[in-house]
C-alpha cells in the first residue's frame, strides 16, 4: 500500500483566515474560498514566523469557479495585496496560489484574511514527507 497523499503531497489548515501559515517547509499554498453570494475581499501579508507583518502585494491573477465543479475562468488585476471577488451562483468559488519564492527575504510565513465565507490553505509541495499523524505543525501560535 502506498502512502497517502496527506502528508505525501499536501497539509491542509480547513479554517485558514488570519492564521500565518509557515512557508520553511512547503514550496507554495493555495487559498481555496467558498461564498454562496455576495463579495468576497482577501488581503494578503507576509510574516516572519507569525511577527514583523507586511503586506504581500503579489495578487495579480486568482482563479473562480462554482463550488460544485466546474470550469475554472481566470482573474487578472494589477498587482495588489488583496482582491475583490463577487461571487454568484455560477462562481462561489476561488483559489489563488502564493509560492514560497515569492515572499520577500527573510519573510517564512504568509497570512489570507478573508472579509467572509470559507477559507482553506492547501499546504503543497511539501519538503519532508510524513505519515499525516506526523506532519510538523501547519500554523503559527
């Protein structure tokens, strides 16, 4: 049997917003949010281990689509550290991708704060592989 993909492939936070999430040992995350209706704001930041915040202006493109599977249709802005999605019932959903390389020096942690509805962090990439009951901790205190 080989071994599962928590812990292989991916980590995940299910309840993501306002928690730093560490970058020491994945190479990117991606926000994953659900909102039945209405606008969804996102802001980004950067940390260093969960202290010294800026914002993380690299928003240029987020994903949407509708949560029960469908096609993804692409968003573009200007590089900004946060977004403005209306969500519908054909796009409730969204994900935005943030790589490890691209936090500025010496930052180790990013942070998703969304305005409302659900937010996920899929932690991927992972540099260490472990089974899921001995996965390092996937947040700041």
């Amino acid at each position: 049997m080989g071994m599962e993909a928590l812990g292989r492939l991916f980590n995940v936070v299910a309840a993501a917003s306002g928690i730093h999430i560490p970058m020491k040992q994945a190479s990117g995350v991606t926000f994953v949010s659900f909102l039945d209706a209405g606008t969804q704001t996102v802001t980004l930041k950067q940390s260093i281990d969960g202290a010294s915040e800026t914002a993380l202006t690299i928003v240029d493109k987020i994903y949407k689509a509708p949560g029960v599977g469908g096609t993804w249709t692409k968003v573009t802005q200007a590089a900004a550290d946060n977004f403005n999605l209306t969500t519908d019932a054909t796009n409730d959903s969204f994900c935005l991708y943030v790589g490890a390389d691209q936090l500025s020096d010496g930052y180790n942690c990013v942070e998703a704060t969304a305005g409302s509805g659900i937010l996920i962090a899929i932690i991927h990439d992972l540099v260490v592989q472990r089974d899921p009951t001995n996965l390092a901790r996937n947040v700041v205190a």
